[in-house]
C-alpha cells in the first residue's frame, strides 16, 4: 500500500502523454483543429431518418414485405386536398380547376376529385348474387300478375312498406347492389359536410423525404396557380393532408426539435461550467475538447452508420452532458495539484497518469454500456449504442489530448495562484448523524417500495403513436379528416400473384376470423378486383337474369301508371340493360387501389373497424398480421403483407423482447468491466450496488411523476447506468485511496464533481424538454428523473455508507490518488 507501487503501463502511457503536452501544447492543439476539417466535412453531410419504419431492420419479413409491395402498388402516397365546402358549388369548381392543373404535372399519377359513380349504377344488378336476382324476378312476375288481375295500377312492389315480405323487397336488392359497388358518391364530403375531399396520387413512398418535398410543392404550387386565377375568394380555405403532409410535418418537427435542443444543450453546459467554476478560461478548457469529440463522433456515425435515426438523433445534448465529465474531473483534479504545490508539469504529468487512468476505465465502461444496446435487434437501440459507444471513446480521446495542452498554454499565459501552505486544507463537509441516519434509511426504502410498483405494473409502457407523435394541427385534422370519410380503416395491402390466387386469401383470412374469438380479430373486410369487377362467369349469368327481369318489366302496361309510376318502371328498365365489363372499362380510380405497376399480380386491402393507438392494440393487430402471413404459407401461397401498424407492432415487439437482454447485459457487462478495474469481487459489487439502488427508484419516481416508458425514452436507462457508474467509482477510488476518515473530504471534492457533472447531464437532457414532439420530451423528462436519483445514490448514499460500513480494501495495484 505504498506511494512507491509500480505504476502500471497505461499509467506511465499516460504520463509521458502528459510530458508531451506540456512540451509541445501547440502541436497538440493544431493537430485537433486540424482535424476538424475532414470530420466537420463528414459530419455536416450526416442527416436525420425521422420515418418510424427506419427502427427494424431491413430484413425483417414486415419491412421487406412492405418494401416489396411498395415496389409494386400503383398507390403508394399521396396529399389529400381538403376544400372548404360551406358553398359547395365553389368547392366543386375549385376541386376541378386543381384536377386539371395537375394533369399535367409529371409527377402526379393521378387525381381523384369527382368519382364517375354512374357506371356502377347503370351496372348495380351486376353486382347482386343469382339467387337473389331470381328471387327479384319471381317477386315482379307475381306482383305484375296480380296487378294484371286487379286492373287497379301497376306496383312494382319496390316501396319500402313491404318489409313484411320473407325475401327482402327489390329496393333493398338495388341498395344492396349499389352498397356493394365501391362507391355512389360522385364527391368525396365529410360527414359533417364541412370539407370537399380530393386525393392527388403519387407513385413514389412517402417515406423517401426528398420525394414527399417535391410531391408537397407540385401541390402547392398548383393550389397558388388555381388561386392566382381570380375566380375564387381568398377566404376559401384549403389544407393539405394525407401520408406525404403527415411525413413533412413529422419530420419538421423532429429535425426542428433536435436542431433546438443539440444547440441549446451544448450551450447550457457550456454556461453552466463557467458559472460553477467561475472562470472563464474554463469555456475553452472544457468546451473545445468536448467540440471536438462531438464532431469527431457524427463523422463516425456518418461513415458507420449514414445517417441518425429518431432515437440516435439526441445524442447530441446526451454526449454533450456525459462527455464534458471528462475535462471536469480533470479540472478539478489539476487545481487540487496545483493547490497542493506541484509545478505546472509534474501536475500534468500526474493528472494523467492518475485521473487520466481512471477516466480510461470510466470511459470504456460507458462505451460497454452502449455496446450492449449495439446488440439489440432494435435498429433504433442498434444504431443508438454503436453511436454512443464511439462517442464516449472519441470524446475521451480529445479530452485527454485537448484538455492539458489548453490547459498548459492558459497556464503559462495565466497561472493558477497557489495559495500558501497554510492555506491549502480542504474544508469539509460534515453530515450529522441524525441525517446521515436518514439518508441510509430512506434511499433504500425508497428503492425497494419502488421495486413494488414496478412488479405491480405502476410504470406503464406509452405505445400512443399519437402521444408520442406530439399535439399538431396536422396531426389532428389528419386524424379527423379520416374519421369522418371512413367507417373502416385500411391496416393492412396484400400481394398476390393473382386473381385466382385472391380468392384463396379472402377465403383463408375469412376462415381465421371463425376460428378466432371475435374480440381477437379485428378485420372487418377484406376487398379486391372482384368486389369491384365481378368475375366474368358471374356477370353472365347475372345479365342473362336480368334479360329475364326486363321481359317481366316489359309486361307492364305503361298507360296504366300514374306519372310517378311510369318514371319507376323507365329507371327499371334502364337498370336491366347491363352487359359484363371487364377491369379496363372501370373508372380508373376505383381500380387503381388493387393494380400492380405493370399488372404484376392484384392487391387486397384489408381493413379494420378502428384504428390503433395503444401499445396492446398494436401489438395484437401484429400479431393478426403474422397469423395470416403463416396461414397463406401454410396454404403455398406467396404474397406480400404491407402494415404499418404490422411493423409498429413489431417494433414493440422487438424492444419488449430486447428489454431483459439490455438490462442483464448491461449489468453484466458493468460488472465484468468493474471486476478488471476494482480487481475485487466485493468492490464491484458494492459499487454496482448504489448505482442499482438509483436505477430502482426510478420506478416510483415514475409512478410519482406521471412519466411513462416508451420506446423512445427507454434508451436513458443504459445512459443512466453509466452516468451514475462514473459518479460511484470516482468516490470508491478516492475512498480507497484516503480511507473512512476521508470520507467527509470526499463529499467536498469527488461529491462536488458529480454534482457538476450531474447537472451538466441535466441541462444537457433538459434542453430536450423544448422540444415539440412528445417521444423527446418524455426523454427529457426520464432523463431528468433517473440522473438525479442516481446522483443521490452514488454521490450522497454511497459515501455514507462507506463511511459506516466500510473497510478498506486496497488491492497492490491500486493507484492513492485518481
């Protein structure tokens, strides 16, 4: 246990490091700056993936389902123009005037305003089952036959007062027939009757951001050209919905969000750092390392990974909090040197070859932390980890460079006054029993009651796409703009390489539905090309049939009829002069929903009587979807599934299934790092111990404050992990080196410093809580709870107990002074 120990070989790396710097200081300094060159050039090209679809892997059969069908769809996006209809002869002008601006737009595949519903009325007997056709014309021949016998008028028995008949009456025929055609609605108006709908129809995804941009402004420049015209008001209101305005206005506001806080973070850490150490040189000592780190780690994450994802995209204001501890510590540490008498090399020789080696321990037990989340199957936790991970390194790397040679330099230009010998004590802090009493009471009660809530489901997992998604304008007229147009919602588009093929699918997914108990399935209908074009087959003998109802009809006796009368049985007619159609002589917009780019097979589209919100809802719709995708392979069929709840589903699946393996492995990995570094069982037990006591509290903090998990926030608690791990180990280190006694000095010096980096992780977290969307704010808010916890378990429990329980263990190699 002597000072005069054999410095290991990262230690005496680490001091010649330091004879170096403050040797050649300005060498240190321009080779950094200099780098900044090519990692700002790669970094400024990193961008944002904002698209939920971006957080599964690329091979997952939900996603390269999607793709797939993607790939072949006629309608993969499009923008829903919203007219005010108060004066719905305007609307209706307007909506075509658009139609035909955008004819004309490359782009535009297509637009939907008046729907030709008049061909499916002409053919509503085409639609309607041979049975119940026959059943109409029995129904005609005997009513004509009792008319004839009456000589009173002639009723064709279609007024709906004959609902005593067994056999519904021939107007509940055509209604059923006209039900079953796609729609008899010439325009698209939402219930309440305040807006005119059209649709304009892209051929790309939505989910490609360059191409929802310009499909955006082909809109909005047509809707500008249609207004500059003169013929309507100006007050006529228009709005942009639908998947490619939703995206656009997601993606804003997340890259919107992340653009605020990564600043805002950065700089209140900065600001925070010179008021605690009221010294200004203090901004460029710790700040331009950290700068340099941060760009170095989005260059990495540029070349590694491509682009950042909506979880990886705070790393920012988080690397800006966890990688400033690094210089902080060594602040703190170089000004006790320097306090202590040692000349300005011999201090930064040994503040890296004591506080430098620990802080290589701390900062490869933070990069395993994140290593752990590189593991998971979840691209959003992945990408996250391997950032991260990279990030604690590479800012480590630039602190124990950057930090000592700057330091050297504002030395030399302004030293550090060093106070006189009797002056150099250390004042101390001193708990009173009665409060330290407490403090060993409380925490752990606390944790443990907090392990209760947990174990009783008091902490909820959020899977509200809407919740996290944010409160915005676009988001709500979204949501009501599709609930007012439907009464069912399309979850789900099935390829098929075939028509024949088709029918199997309807009939296996309507088989699942029987078998499942009803508040299991959601699948209200499933329809494709022959809901919309009956097969040719049936559309002959149903024309034959309705030759049948026309000889019938043709019995009637015109002049017999009152006006009303004879105006009935002309629309009867007319009704009974069908001829079979085939797809090609269908309004394009009512077929293009199940065509394939150059007729590579047919599509289904399944829906469901609601939509999704809630984590339950979602995940058991996945699991529908994967029972249907097994069951159509069982059957030999190959088709495509496309659901974008299917992959939200999965996604929760997936951090559900990941969540164990993250917290043992994290741990585990905790713990074997600390076993290397405390080279002691029982050290590393205990000091994983106070970070665990932390990390369990924050289950009742939740409880308490309302914040709920979600698969954006529950990155944090790896993060929290190791920002508290750094917290505990710099006061075991230091409790190893001068012992219980020393414990009081330890809250002033080691105590102090964690309370300095704890708030740089707040501010750095806090700045997240500005943003817009809901899923970083609840980040911010998590952040938040689980760094303050864990600060009072390490820095303010830990030592205390070390104080009352505590013995020292020092094993040879362990360093007096970190």
């Amino acid at each position: 246990m002597s000072s005069e120990r054999t410095p290991s070989s990262l230690e005496r790396a680490l001091a010649r490091l330091g004879r170096v710097t403050h040797r050649h200081p300005w060498a240190i300094v321009l080779v950094l700056l200099a780098s900044m060159v090519p990692a700002g050039w790669l970094a400024s090209g990193l961008s944002i993936r904002s698209s939920f679809l971006d957080l599964l892997p690329a091979d997952r059969p939900a996603v390269r389902q999607l793709h797939d069908v993607l790939d072949r769809a006629q309608v993969t996006s499009n923008v829903l123009v919203a007219i005010d209809n108060e004066d719905p002869e305007a609307a209706r002008r307007f909506a075509q005037a658009m139609a035909a601006r955008l004819a004309s737009e490359p782009l535009v595949r297509a637009v939907d305003a008046r729907f030709d519903v008049e061909f499916f009325e002409q053919r509503q007997l085409l639609f309607v089952e041979e049975t119940e056709l026959r059943s109409l014309i029995d129904r005609a021949e005997a009513a004509i036959d009792d008319e004839v016998m009456r000589e009173s008028g002639f009723d064709l028995g279609l007024d709906e007062d004959e609902a005593e008949e067994d056999v519904a009456s021939p107007t509940e025929l055509l209604e059923e027939a006209a039900r079953r055609a796609p729609s008899l609605q010439s325009w698209a108006v939402t219930r309440d009757g305040r807006w005119l709908c059209m649709w304009v129809v892209f051929s790309g995804a939505s989910g490609d951001l360059d191409f929802a941009r310009e499909a955006h402004a082909v809109v909005a420049r047509a809707q500008d050209d249609v207004r500059r015209d003169g013929a309507f008001g100006g007050d006529l209101e228009v709005r942009l919905v639908g998947g490619i305005e939703q995206r656009l206005d997601d993606h804003e506001r997340i890259v919107g969000d992340l653009a605020l806080a990564g600043p805002i973070g950065f700089l209140a850490v900065v600001l925070l750092i010179v008021g605690s150490l009221r010294s200004p040189r203090a901004l460029a000592l710790l700040a331009v390392p950290l700068f340099v780190g941060l760009v170095w780690t989005f260059a990495f994450a540029r070349v590694a990974v491509g682009s950042l994802n909506i979880i990886s995209g705070f790393l920012f204001s988080i690397l800006s909090g966890l990688g400033i501890e690094y210089g902080i510590h060594l602040h703190h540490r170089f000004v006790e040197m320097r306090r202590e008498g040692l000349t300005l090399e011999q201090a930064t020789e040994r503040l890296l070859g004591t506080t430098g080696r620990a802080l290589v321990a701390i900062g490869i037990t933070n990069a395993s932390v994140f290593l752990v989340s590189a593991l998971a199957d979840f691209s959003g936790f992945n990408e996250f980890g391997r950032i991260a991970a990279a990030g604690m390194i590479l800012t480590l790397i630039a602190t124990l460079l950057g930090f000592p040679a700057l330091n050297v330099i504002s030395e030399r230009w302004r030293p550090t006054p060093i106070p006189p010998e009797d002056q150099r004590e250390v004042r101390a802090i001193v708990v009173p029993p009665a409060v330290r009493r407490g403090i060993l009471a409380v925490v752990p009660a606390f944790a443990i009651a907090s392990l209760v809530v947990i174990a009783t489901g008091g902490v909820r997992f959020e899977g509200n796409w809407r919740v996290l998604q944010g409160d915005s304008e676009t988001t709500r007229f979204d949501e009501y703009v599709r609930e007012q147009l439907e009464g069912t919602f399309t979850n789900a588009v099935i390829w098929v390489r075939d028509r024949r093929e088709a029918a199997v699918v309807v009939d296996a997914v309507r088989d699942l539905g029987a078998a499942r108990p009803a508040d299991r399935w959601d699948v209200a209908e499933i329809r494709g090309l022959d809901d919309v074009v009956p097969p040719a087959e049936a559309q002959r003998a149903r024309a034959a049939l309705a030759g049948e109802l026309r000889g019938q009809l043709e019995r009637v006796r015109p002049e017999r009829l009152d006006e009303r009368g004879r105006e009935r049985l002309a629309e009867a007619l007319r009704l009974t002069h069908v001829e079979p159609f085939t797809v090609d002589d269908v309004p394009e917009s009512f077929v293009r929903a199940f065509r394939t780019i150059g007729d590579d097979g047919t599509l289904l589209v399944v829906r469901t009587a609601r939509t999704y919100r809630e984590t339950d809802e979602i995940v058991g719709w996945a699991e529908q979807v994967r029972a249907i995708s097994d069951e159509l392979a069982r059957r030999g069929l190959t088709v495509s599934i496309l659901s974008e709840n299917w992959i939200a589903g999965e996604i929760f699946t997936t951090i559900f299934a990941d969540g164990p393996f993250l917290l043992i492995g994290t741990l585990l990995v905790v713990f074997v790092v600390l076993l290397f570094d405390l080279r002691g069982f029982r050290a590393a037990a205990v000091v994983l111990g106070s970070v665990m006591i932390g990390l369990a509290g924050l289950g009742g903090a939740m409880a308490i404050s309302g914040v709920d998990l979600n698969f954006m926030n529950a990155g944090i608690l790896p993060i929290c992990v190791g920002i508290s791990l750094d917290n505990a180990l710099h006061i075991y280190h230091r409790y190893r080196a001068e012992g219980r006694d020393a414990i009081p000095v330890v809250l002033r010096r080691t105590s102090s410093a964690n309370l300095l980096s704890s708030m740089t992780n707040l501010v750095g977290f806090g700045a997240l809580a500005l943003a817009r969307h809901e899923g970083l704010r609840s980040v911010a808010f998590l952040a938040v709870l689980g760094v303050a916890l864990t600060y009072v378990s390490t820095s303010v429990f830990f030592p205390l107990a070390l104080q009352v329980f505590g013995r020292i263990d020092r094993p040879s190699g362990e360093p007096l002074v970190d």
